[in-house]
C-alpha cells in the first residue's frame, strides 16, 4: 500500500476500510465485536475510540489467521453458547444482507460451522472450496498448498465464516502449522469438525464483486468507486441486481458476536 500504516486504516469512500466491516456486522445484529490487531494497533483503536460494543485483543507474534481468532478465547470464555462470525477486516465490501444469509444457514442446517463461499473468474490466490462427490462441504485448500486440480476450481473462500463458540475455541487448540507458511490456518478448523463428526455448511452468498483484494493502491481506488457507486440513490436497495433470496429483506439478527480480524 505504499504507506506505514495498516492496511485496514486505509480511507475507502471516505472511511477506513475496517470501518465499513463493522458497519456491516452492526448491521447484521452482532455485538459485541472484537478486534483482533497487531502491527499499527494504535492507529486501529484510535479510530474507535470510546465505541462501547468494540473490545480489542493483541496478537503477538503472528501465526495465522487461527492464531488471531484464539486470542478473542478470553472475551468468549462466558458466550460458548454463542454463535461467532469471523470476518476479515480489510474487506470493505462486504455486506449485511450477506451477514444474515449466512447466520440463517448457519441456523437452519444446525451446524457446528458455515462458510459464505463466491465463485470468482480468477481465483489465483484465493483458498479453495473443495467438495464432495455429492457436493458437500470437505475442504478449503490454501492457494500455495493446492493440486493443479484444485486451482481450477472457482468457488473460494472469502473469509465469512459463522461458528458456535464452544467447538470453534475446542478445536484451535487442536491446531497444527504443518503448511507452506507454518502458520495456523482457521480453516483447518473446519476439517477437525468433520472429523468429529460435526456438520460444515457451505452457502453460496457472496457476489463476486465483494470479493474484490486490496493489495495496493491501484485496486483500493476500484473498490472505493464501487461503494461510492453504491452510496448513490437509487443504486443500493432499488438494485434489480442485488434482489432476490439474499437481499436486505431478510430478518436481523437477535443477538450475535462477531470477531473482525486484521
């Protein structure tokens, strides 16, 4: 990004990207929100100063995208009855009608974990949904570990993900950080519910263009005209194109947790 800051502080349509994550997950019903950060901290709490559903945990070191959800472990240890949406923070487009999407799924289909999937044209970096014969859920494959097979496929993961708080803090502390980055994947979490012999529920619920990196200042202009774009009358719920079973008629949500990651 050019700049010392950190990437979620990044101004998007006039606010920093984080910012339109947590708008989002208010919007969707959830609190608290916890925010997971490390480098540039102090620029991340300053913005939400005084914001009494914002509570802030610290990862250090970093060792993954499963290593920054257990730090939130503390914040839960009351709320293992809870339902958690994790949520990367440097994903502005992100919306709350798809936040609900996946909580109604993640209800509906009583299951341990749900993840809210977008098939993409070009899928080169993005993790990989890997189904079953009968098309269900088996496996989310990091771009660096996949098979040629597996890089052909076009559903990935965007990080949306709803758990229940028990199982999710129970199975990191089963992790493992036997991959290309020695890191501790969130989405290995997956894998050890199914061994288990818990239910992961895939919906397909994101639009491609949510899905939009980024990685430089060159597409952070592409996704600020496109909530600018959405910001215009007329454009936002009047959308012929953003109608149908996802859109913002669903139900708010009664009570939920979200944590937002770096």
């Amino acid at each position: 990004m050019n700049s010392d800051l950190p990437k979620v502080v990044h101004p998007v349509a006039g606010e920093p990207m984080v910012r339109w994550v947590v708008k989002a997950a208010r919007e969707a019903g959830a609190s608290p929100i916890v925010l997971v950060v490390g480098h540039g901290a102090q620029h991340v709490r300053e913005l939400f100063r005084g914001e009494r559903d914002i509570t802030f945990v610290t990862q250090e070191p970093q060792l993954g995208t499963g290593h920054a959800v257990d730090q939130a472990r503390a914040v839960f240890d009351d709320l293992q009855d809870s339902d958690v949406l994790v949520l990367a923070g440097d994903g502005p487009l992100i919306r709350a009608e798809t936040l609900r999407t996946l909580v109604e799924t993640h209800h509906r289909t009583n299951a341990a974990a749900t993840i809210a999937t977008a098939v993409i044209p070009d899928p080169t970096g993005y993790g990989r949904i890997v189904r079953d014969s009968k098309g269900r859920f088996q496996a989310i494959v990091e771009h660096k570990d996949a098979t040629d097979a597996q890089r052909a496929i076009h559903e990935v993961n965007p990080s949306y993900y709803c758990f229940r708080a028990k199982p999710l803090f129970e199975r990191l502390r089963l992790l493992e950080n036997n991959n290309a980055s020695g890191e501790y994947y969130l989405t290995d979490v997956l894998g050890l519910m199914l061994h288990n012999g818990e239910r992961v529920e895939v919906v397909e619920a994101v639009p491609a263009e949510d899905v939009l990196s980024i990685n430089d200042p060159q597409q952070l202009a592409e996704v600020d005209a496109i909530l600018r774009k959405r910001a215009t009358p007329g454009l936002t719920k009047e959308d012929p194109d953003r109608s149908g079973p996802h859109s913002a008629s669903s139900p708010a949500l009664s009570r939920r947790h979200v944590e937002v990651k770096r």
